[in-house]
C-alpha cells in the first residue's frame, strides 16, 4: 500500500507530465494544475529561503510567483515531482542572487565613479555580500565538481533531506554523505579566499 506522500508525489509528476507534453507554457492550465497541488509547499520554500537572506528586500509571495514564471516560461524538462521541488528551489536561489546582487550595485553606485576607496566603503559582512559569494563559491563548485554542487544546493536552498537526495540523484547515503563534506569545504574555502 503506497503511502499518502507517495500517491502526492506520483499525482503531481502525472500533472508535471501533463504539462510538459502541452506547448501552451505559463497560461497552460496542466501548470495551474501543478502549481495548484504543490502551491502551500512552495510558498513555505520560499518563505524559508527570505529568512535565511533577509538582505533581500522580496516578500516570499513575489519570490514563488517570479519563480513561477520563470519555471512556467523555460523549457526545462522535469522528471518527477521532487525534480519540479528541487528546479524551483534553484530558481528561487537565482532570483534571490540577482536581488542580493542589485542590492550592491546600489550600495556601491550603481556604476558611478567614486574620488575616494577604502575597503571600509564597503561592507565585507553585510548580508547581501555574503549571499553573492556563496553563490559565487556554488557556481565554481558546480564547474569543477557538478555532483557535489547539486547535492549541496539540495541540502542547503531546496531544504531537502539526505533520504531524498540520494533518490533524486540515484546515490548511495554515504555517496551523498561524502559530495556534502566536499562541498562544504570546497565552499568554505572558496569564500575564504575570495575576501
């Protein structure tokens, strides 16, 4: 007997499906459908992803929603419904690192010259700054190491459980176990040498 999740998850990857096999893309109404099914749990991700980057000046509502689109609009091919949890997660994360990113911008001129520059103009612990460089970090991780990098994004911005991940990513728990150490010191070490 399968349970509740189960049934849930395969709902929602017969809806993904659905969708990808439509061409009408955002205004489809087989990606109402999924969004509708897995809305609450989005919004709760998104939710989660503001807090933890409270530099970003973005409600969790308009960070789903812009994600939404994005997702809606692309031609990403998703295979299930934990794939569909995970490439919006990912988006999420992009959108949050443009926002962090312009937040800087501005904070720095957005492009004008300055007479003067001191490294105390600018504020190595200010949150957005982090974010950017963790990104940064992330995305030199995912050209040297792209297994790695997913599983660390899986963990850290889709929330995501080891369990989960090794099933997504067809591993081992040790396997997930040993990319998760390695990220995290590849990362850390990334972010060290970048200030």
């Amino acid at each position: 007997m399968k349970s509740l999740q189960q049934k849930d998850d395969n709902s929602l990857t017969t809806m993904l499906k659905a969708w990808q096999a439509s061409s009408n893309g955002i205004d489809d109404v087989a990606f109402g459908r999924v969004i509708d099914a897995c809305y609450k749990q989005l919004r709760q991700m998104a939710a989660h992803r503001v807090r933890a980057n409270s530099a970003v000046s973005v409600s969790p509502t308009e960070l789903l929603h812009d994600a939404i689109i994005c997702i809606g609009e692309s031609d990403a091919e998703i295979k299930n419904s934990k794939h569909f949890l995970a490439t919006m997660s990912l988006k999420m994360r992009t959108l949050l690192v443009d926002h962090a990113r312009v937040g800087l911008a501005d904070k720095r001129g957005n492009g004008a010259v300055r007479m003067t520059f001191t490294e105390s103009q600018i504020p190595i612990n200010d949150l957005s700054y982090e974010l950017v460089a963790i990104d940064d970090a992330l995305t030199q991780l995912d050209v040297a190491e792209p297994r790695s990098a997913q599983v660390m994004h899986l963990t850290y911005f889709a929330g995501m459980p080891r369990e989960e991940i090794a099933q997504l990513l067809e591993m081992s728990m040790p396997t997930v176990d040993r990319e998760l150490r390695f990220g995290r010191a590849y990362t850390i070490e990334k972010i060290r040498t970048a200030k």
